[in-house]
C-alpha cells in the first residue's frame, strides 16, 4: 500500500534535512522523500545515509528523489522521478524488486505513458502555481480530467501547493494521496492534519510493505 501523504524535504543544507526529518518522522510521517538538488555531490550518499538511520528508527519509510543509484545502495524503500531523470524501466533494473518507483506526469498522455513503464504511483501536479512556463496548473478539474480519464488502479498522488483546505476536494477527484513539502516544512504539526483529512492513520499504514 502506498501512503497517502508523502513529506518532501528540499533543504540547502546536510544539517537542515537532518532537522526536517527528524521533525518529520517525530510527528507521523509515513513517507519521507529526500531532495537532493541543493547538496554537493559528495555529500549526497553521506546525507542519504545518515537519512535512512532516522527513518528506520520511526519505521518511516524512505524515497531518495532522482539518484537511483543511491537508493540501491542504502537500501531505500524507493526511488522518486522527475520527467528529465532515468526512464522507470532502466531505474528498475538497477534496484531491488521490493523498491518502488514513483514518477512525475503533468497530463493525462504522460500518465498513460508512465503506466506503460512499471511504476507504483504516479506524482500528478502542479494542482496549483507552476514554476515551468512550459507546464499548467491542473487544479481541481484537471485531476478530475485525468484521474476519469485513466483505467488504473495505480495511485495518482497530487502535489503543488497543497493546503489542508484542498484536501477534500482533491480525494473527490480520484487522486488517493497528496505529496508536501513547504507547508510541511513551515509547520510540521499540519501532518497530522494532512493524515487525518487524508483518513491514513500512520500507525495501521506503517505495518504494510512495499510490494
């Protein structure tokens, strides 16, 4: 099963990481997806590992964002895509079975795309504000369009600027789970807030695995 909230954490620094997700982890998180844009790539296996040792204390679980490599390494729950990164299907050969891979799609061609190439949820967004000129907020009638639009049982689960306030009306639109990371970051009571809209409870989806 795959959770329903996942907390992204953007950080300039090894330090501020390690303090987002302890935070993170301490107050419910069920899924923790590490960013590693913004680090020096020598420290990004350091910081992925010393990452992991926090996660596997409060059985988070762990998805290292684009470096595949480094998943497979620190033996992480799996790998998160952007569209410019690895293709699924090379990712997939170089990680563990039990690892999954989630992947970013902005329409619904490119989630039919991405079905084709074995992931186990699909990013969907922006819901709202986009940082590309090239891609569109899809709001509330853009999930709509693409989740009714798609014959899938794969998880679509949303990101961009979600707030607890959109939370109900984006799960009427098919979308399962949502994806955080500044409003998190900002205030990490609101994870309790995202689970209980969310209807997860970390204690019950903690006891399932990645199949």
């Amino acid at each position: 099963m795959i959770p329903k909230l996942h907390y992204t954490s953007q950080a300039n620094s090894t330090a501020a990481h390690l303090e987002n997700i302890q935070k993170a982890c301490g107050s419910g998180a069920e899924l923790v997806r590490l960013d590693l844009e913004h680090i020096d790539v020598e420290e990004h296996l350091r910081l992925a590992q010393e990452v992991i040792k926090i996660t596997a204390h409060f059985q988070t679980r762990l998805i290292i964002k684009s470096h595949y490599k480094i998943a497979h390494e620190i033996k992480a729950d799996g790998i998160y895509l952007e569209n410019t990164d690895t293709c699924p299907t090379v990712a997939r050969v170089h990680l563990y079975p039990w690892q999954t891979i989630g992947a970013t799609a902005h329409t619904l061609q490119e989630c039919e795309t991405l079905l084709t190439k074995e992931v186990d949820y699909i990013g969907l967004g922006p819901f709202k504000t986009s940082q590309n000129a090239e891609t569109k907020a899809l709001g509330i009638d853009g999930y709509t369009t693409i989740s009714e639009g798609l014959d899938t049982e794969t998880p679509l689960i949303g990101f961009g600027d979600i707030t607890p306030e959109d939370v109900k009306d984006i799960l009427k639109t098919g979308v399962s789970g949502i994806a955080v990371a500044d409003a998190i970051t900002q205030n990490f009571d609101l994870i309790k807030t995202f689970n209980q809209l969310l209807g997860a409870s970390s204690t019950d989806e903690m006891r399932h695995t990645f199949k």
